[in-house]
C-alpha cells in the first residue's frame, strides 16, 4: 500500500516532481536584446542611430521562440530597416564601449527566405552559446535593403586575426554558406565610405 505524504500517494507525488521540473524555463547563459532600427524616413539633420529602438530583453530559451514567433522576420522588414540581436547591455552601435575596436563579418543575400534561414540559425547558434569564441562576439544584424539583403556578425576585438578567422568559418558552418565572406573594421567604415575586407573566410 503507498504511503501518503499530505494527502497524496507517494506515487503520485513522484510522478509530480518531473512534470514540475519541465514547466521550469529553460535558462540562457546570458541575456540577450532585440533591437529595431527603421532609417527609411530619417529626421532632417537627426544623428545616426536616433530611430534604434530597443525591443525586448529575454534570458530563456521559451522567450526567444514566443518572440521568434510573434517578431517580424527580416524579410518582412520595410526597405532600409535594421533588426538586431545583441548581448544584453551592448548597444548595436560603434561608439558602445564593446563594439569600439571591433569589426563585423558580413553576408550577403539574394533571396528572402535564405536571408530568414541564415537570421534564425545564427540567432540559435549565438543564444545557444555555439561558437568557441563567444565572449568575442557582441551581435548579429539583419539589414534589409533595395541592393540586396545583408547579416553582420559583430566582434570585439578586430586586431586578432587568427580569433576572428575562427568565428567567422565557425558562421558560415552554422549558417551552411559556402561563399566567401568577409570581415572589416567599424574604424575603416568611420572613414571610408567603401570599406575594404581586412579578412576572410
């Protein structure tokens, strides 16, 4: 005969324990944020980067399918819109102390739905902490434009080409692309209007 614990069966009890343990949500290594930006129709004379807009901050693995599910995806963005996804407390921009000496790997696309594809197993690849060299990376941008849909990886540490080399074919595995891709720095893009690669991969 089972014991009873409060009123309960032991049995029943036991039973309870597991489905209680999967109703817990599943916990991040860290804290992740979406970010919008829409420079279609920019403020005469407003500086770049006043039309970011924070979105949501999630640190579970059952948020970030609820916003998967409900967020626009890129391909659905209006032209010159940017969506981005980057550690919690780094801002999408080059001044962030973060980003500053960084650069990013960039990916073109032709096609909306490759460009949905590529966005989402990134996504997965960094909340899911897949990349060796994940401290080194900040984020990932969709931008959708008229010439042509991009993603870019952003880095830290720019000057380290061999770290950067490693995060970069690491992407293009997670992400099943086999063209060449290639990295510049944010400071060459301050300066020059067309940036040129400094690696590739």
């Amino acid at each position: 005969m089972a014991t009873e614990i409060e009123g309960a069966p032991a049995t029943a009890t036991a039973e309870a324990a597991p489905a209680a343990a999967a109703k817990q949500p599943h916990k991040l290594e860290r804290k992740w944020t979406f970010w919008f930006d829409n420079q279609s129709k920019p403020k005469q004379g407003a500086a770049w980067g006043t039309s970011l807009r924070k979105v949501y901050t999630f640190d579970t693995v059952e948020e970030f399918w609820c916003l998967h599910d409900q967020i626009f995806k890129p391909s659905k963005l209006p032209a010159n819109a940017d969506f981005h996804l980057f550690k919690a407390g780094v801002e999408p921009k080059w001044e962030d102390p973060e980003c500053a000496n960084g650069g990013k790997w960039t990916v073109t696309s032709s096609r909306k739905a490759t460009l949905d594809a590529m966005w989402l197993e990134t996504m997965m690849g960094l909340i899911g902490e897949q990349f060796d060299e994940a401290d080194d990376i900040c984020g990932v941008v969709a931008s959708v434009r008229q010439r042509g849909d991009k993603l870019a990886l952003w880095t830290k540490t720019a000057s380290n080409e061999a770290l950067q080399t490693g995060i970069g074919r690491k992407w293009k595995e997670i992400m099943d692309v086999t063209d060449k891709i290639t990295y510049s720095f944010h400071d060459d893009s301050r300066r020059e209007k067309s940036v040129r690669g400094r690696y590739t991969a």
